[in-house]
C-alpha cells in the first residue's frame, strides 16, 4: 500500500498538531494535509476508499518517510472499527501515541468542545453527561488493542511534559523510531500550534461569518472595532473552567487505575510518571 509508513494516533488535546508540525517541517519526513485525515476511524472518510487514502501521500518525494496524525484512532469506545480497518490495509506501521496529565487533558478536551458549541454550562455535568471526556484519558485501553494487534517495539508512547521540557531530545527520539537519516532540528518559532488561549465559543455558520476573507472584510468596514471586541469577549471563555474537589478526587483514582496497567504494558518507562503527579508510581 502507498499509505504511511507512520501514524500519530493520539490523544487528543496532547500535542500531536505540535509534533506533526515539527516532523513536518524535517527535509525527508512527509506529513499528510489535511493533518487528521481519520481515514480508518469515521465511517464517512473510509468510506472514500483506499484510493482516497493513499492520494493523501502523492506527494511525497521518493524515500520519503511517510505519516499522517490522526487522534481519532485512539477515541474508544466511538470509533469502534478503527484497529480491524488500519490492519487489513497496514502490515506494521510505526505508531506514536502522546499522553499528559489524564485530568488535565479532560479538561482541555471539555474546553475543546465548549468552543465548538459541542458541550457547555457547568463543566462537573458535562463529564457525567459524557463519557468521551474520561475514556480519552484512559491511555493504557486506549493503545492496548494496538499493542496486541502490532507488537509493542512499533509503537512509540511520549508525554507532552517531556516535550515541552525537552523537545529538541522528544523530536530525536521520534526520528530515532522512524528510522530517519537526517539531523532533527526543532524549530521554535513552529512550536505553538493549536493553542486555544482565545477559547471562543463557535456558533452555526462561524466559519462563513468568521473564516471567510469577503465576510471578514465587510464586519471591519461596518461594525465599529469597540463593538466587535464586545462580541468577541462574550463568546470567550476567560477562566480555565475548575474540577470540584469530589469530581477531581474520582478522575484521579480512575486514571491512576489506568496508569497501573499502563505501567504493566510499558515497565521500562518510568518517566511516564511525569504525566501523573497525583500518582506514586507503581513499578
């Protein structure tokens, strides 16, 4: 198959767009555009074909190495057919799996859903009303499946706290995986992407109010700068929206669960504890 010869399957709201970026930009590395192509997780993408698929990569120079990011291969249980679909088309593709704090990412993933208009109100309710805000942050039966199915020597598990504190050595590391030639250079002014500081609730038709150059020129030639900011503070989320201390208490002892049969799939990697600071580490 002219597919990947990687894949950066996850999790969400971890710093995949960070890293793919940066793989991206290495002379020799191809990544795919558009960056989440979720062939192989939404049934409407497959549904395209293989052909589809592998157009995504004909771009790609000859000895290229060949990957695409795509976090809704590791979203258990909502993309259920994900695995059996990337086997039949993929033999052993190098996998690269990123975690962080598991609280921390829900909550990153709530503020992620809050801005598309997905989930709103208190954030307590929304993590009773939705399951997929904690089943993300299960890494060990998010990437168990993956582990079986290609053994554990092709798939890579990275934090993004040891990226953020040493992304120059994450980025060798990811190179040394892939079995890149070159020389991995980081690149810092390419280090910020998919921040979501701003945090701004979307609404129906936001892309063509908001993300269309003629309508982006028409709201500044009519609606007065003052008015505009006013609008643009009301749709923002303008505090990082806090855990109560029961609901924070039961995130931790089901993710430091999760982190027990984490540690039985990776024994070797005691810095994965960088990502569990409620957790004494369980070797």
């Amino acid at each position: 198959m002219a597919g990947p010869d990687f894949i950066i399957i996850g999790a969400m709201k971890c710093g995949t767009s960070t890293l793919a970026a940066q793989l991206g930009l290495q002379p020799g590395i191809f990544m795919t555009d558009p960056k989440e192509p979720n062939f192989f997780s939404d049934d409407a993408v497959f549904a395209r074909g293989q052909g589809w698929y592998e157009a995504l990569f004909a771009d790609a120079a000859d000895g290229d190495i060949k990957g695409e990011a795509s976090t809704h291969y590791a979203k258990l249980p909502t993309h259920p057919h994900t695995l059996a679909r990337m086997s039949e088309m993929l033999e052993s593709p190098k996998l690269i799996y990123l975690i962080r704090d598991p609280v921390a990412r829900a909550v990153s993933h709530y503020i992620h859903e809050w801005s598309m208009g997905v989930m709103s109100g208190d954030i307590d309710k929304a993590f009773a009303q939705h399951d997929a805000l904690i089943d993300y942050s299960c890494y060990a039966m998010q990437i168990a499946p993956y582990v079986k199915q290609f053994g554990k020597a092709n798939l890579l598990i990275l934090s993004l706290e040891k990226m953020k504190q040493a992304p120059q050595a994450t980025l060798e590391q990811v190179c040394e995986f892939l079995g890149y030639g070159g020389t991995a250079q980081w690149r810092e002014e390419s280090a910020q992407v998919n921040a979501s500081a701003e945090r701004i609730r979307r609404f129906p038709m936001h892309k063509l109010i908001f993300d269309n150059p003629v309508a982006t020129r028409l709201r500044r030639a009519l609606i007065p700068q003052a008015l505009r900011d006013r609008i643009k503070a009301a749709r923002q989320m303008h505090e990082r929206p806090e855990l109560s201390a029961a609901l924070r208490a039961g995130l931790e002892q089901r993710f430091a669960q999760d982190y027990v049969e984490l540690r039985k799939i990776f024994p070797e990697r005691d810095d994965l504890c960088a990502s569990y600071p409620f957790v004494t580490d369980v070797r």
